[in-house]
C-alpha cells in the first residue's frame, strides 16, 4: 500500500485503447504517484480513493480514434473520474473539506484517473460525504449526478416545483442506465411530469424511481409512439443517442419553445457525424426546428453537494448495478460497455477504510 507521499502506488494503467480499454488495462504495483511530493496548488486535494464510479466516458475517450485521445490525457495513464474517498493533504485555499474528511467528486480528464491509489482533485470537483453516505453509493454520484442535473435543472421553471399537476414535462430518452436513474429522480424532485424509455427488464426499476410513464423501446417504434403524444413535452433529454431520428422528429413531440439536450452520444466518427448533424443541419434541409443543446457543464461543489443532500434526506437513492473488486477492472468495463447496466457500475478502492 503506497503512503501519500510515496513516489509510487496500485493503480490500473493503459497506453493503448484502440482494441478496446478493458483488453489493454494492466495492474501496476509501481504507477507514478500523482504529487510524489506533496505539493499541492492552493485549491487542490490529494484523496486516497475508496471507491470509484465507471462511466462510458472512462472508455470512449482513450478509444478515440487517429490518437485524439493523446491530446487530452498522456500515457500511461489510469482511467476513471468520479470517486470517494478521504482527504489525506490539501491546499492552502481548499474549504469544501479538510484532511480526515470523506468526500466524493469529479475529476476532469487527467492521467492520474480514479482508478489509482490516490488522486488529486481540485475543490470545484469535490464535496463531503454526508453522514449515512457509503463510499459505494458517493462514488456513483460524480458524472452521472451532474450530468443529469446539468440537462434537467436549468431548464425547468422554478414554477415547476409548486404544481401538483406536472405541468412541465420531462422525456428521458434511457431512464435505466446511471445517467437515467439520477434524472428521473432529479426531474420529479423539481415538479416534473417525468416520461422515459427503457427495455421491459427495467420497467418496474424506472417506476420504482417515480417514472409517470415508462415506454418499453422493444415494443414498437419509440419515435412513433412519441409522436403520437403530439408536442407535449417542455424537455427532451437524450442519454443514448439513437434511434437517430429522435430529433429531427422533435417536431411532434416537443413544444416549440422546447429543448432537447444531448447528454450521451456514440463517439465513433458516425456518431460525431449525427452530432454534428443534430446541431448544424437546418429544418429546411431535414434536421429539426427544436433548440439543440449538447450538455456540457463544469464541475461545481455546490451542485454535487446539493444532489448528495437529496440522497441523505431520502429523496433520492442510488442505483447500484454491480460493485466490483479493484482486481476485476477490466471485468467491470467489459460488463459496462455492454450498455445494459440498472444504473452505475462501481469499483472498490484498492485500499480499504480498515487497511
């Protein structure tokens, strides 16, 4: 077990994706420790991980392809970004915790991801672990939490929250996946009448997180059975990507002031080219009239504070698919990319509270 000023640690590494992350990750006993010598910038923490959050991203962006990852993480590196775990230093500027403190977050892509022994945060990205909060359930919130608050909360009216009769109306295209679970649970926390899709095995899940209605996409053609409703929804938020049309079929489902947010999309060249075609390609032309966003968010304190707040209280909960071992990395990515999880995957941190 590596020491927090020790120039080494545990930690999974790559150097090449391009067959895939999880055929290409090793165990190291003796990765590069991310500050060998304690010095830490004035709003950064240094965090002994003790569990870490698995999302998509984790893979998609060492497995881009012509080497464009390379220009936003060097190699050898460890993938991963959302964690929990415990304040071992800090800097001199850090108030969102102190040293002994339990706390959970989200990284931007660097090379010393979660998957290590420790990590170096910066506070905008990190926040304390509410009393009752497991390192498991904390680790989950990071990506997931943020994005779904990040496609849901700006949109909705303040309004929103005082009607009974969910007046505005929120469809999560992929209510079952890590991403999903948290934006039901967040758009029923701010007053909406929440519509989702989902395969039949997950439809008791969706409900169970306050789903008002809940399309099984395997029965049927999703954007027909959409259109069907007429433009009914105030905010479509799309985690999956596909069917491809969903958009450009927005017309018929969504209001005219409406928005549709892409949260997730297939990195691939074919799924940039949907993406580009989404935001460029004008009604006349057979794109969609509906206004176009493509998530993108900065880390904030305040935000996964607030989401953690909601847990604790028993507002929300966390849905966990699998926990794994830190010795079954690559068993863990390969199950994630399947994209069939019941919410997040996790890891457990290769050092133990009672280590």
């Amino acid at each position: 077990m590596a020491s927090p000023a020790a120039k080494v640690m545990r930690a999974w590494l790559y150097s090449n994706a391009a067959t895939g992350l999880h055929k290409n990750l090793t165990l190291s006993t003796a990765a590069a420790h991310p500050r060998p010598n304690s010095k830490l910038a004035a709003d950064e923490l240094l965090i002994r991980v003790r569990a870490t959050g698995l999302n998509p991203m984790d893979y998609k962006i060492p497995e881009l392809p012509y080497g464009m990852s390379r220009l936003m993480v060097s190699v050898p590196a460890s993938p991963g970004f959302d964690f929990a775990g415990t304040v071992t230093a800090l800097g001199g500027g850090v108030k969102v915790a102190a040293v002994g403190d339990s706390v959970f977050g989200r990284l931007d892509p660097t090379r010393f991801g979660t998957l290590g022994e420790y990590i170096v945060a910066r506070s905008s990205g990190c926040a304390r672990m509410p009393q009752g909060l497991s390192f498991e359930d904390a680790s989950a919130i990071g990506s997931a939490g943020l994005a779904s608050y990040n496609s849901i909360a700006p949109y909705v009216p303040d309004a929103a929250s005082t009607k009974k009769d969910g007046g505005f109306r929120v469809f999560i295209n992929g209510g079952s996946g890590g991403t999903g679970t948290f934006g039901i649970q967040i758009a029923k926390l701010l007053g909406c009448h929440v519509t989702t899709s989902c395969s039949a095995r997950n439809l008791q899940l969706c409900k169970a997180l306050g789903a008002d209605e809940v399309i099984d996409y395997t029965q049927g053609n999703l954007v027909e059975t959409l259109k069907a409703k007429g433009p009914v929804f105030s905010l479509v938020v799309d985690n999956i990507g596909l069917p491809e049309d969903l958009y450009t079929a927005a017309d018929h489902f969504l209001l005219p002031k409406g928005t549709f947010v892409q949260v997730g999309a297939d990195i691939s060249m074919a799924g940039m080219r949907l993406m580009t075609s989404r935001m460029l390609r004008p009604s006349i032309l057979g794109g969609g009239s509906r206004t176009f966003k493509f998530l993108a968010f900065a880390n904030k304190s305040e935000d996964l504070a607030r989401i953690a707040g909601w847990i604790a209280d028993g507002k929300m909960k966390v849905a966990l698919d699998e926990v794994f071992d830190f010795e079954n990395v690559p068993a863990a990515y390969e199950k994630l990319r399947q994209g069939h999880a019941r919410g997040k995957t996790v890891v457990r941190g290769a050092t133990q509270p009672d280590s």
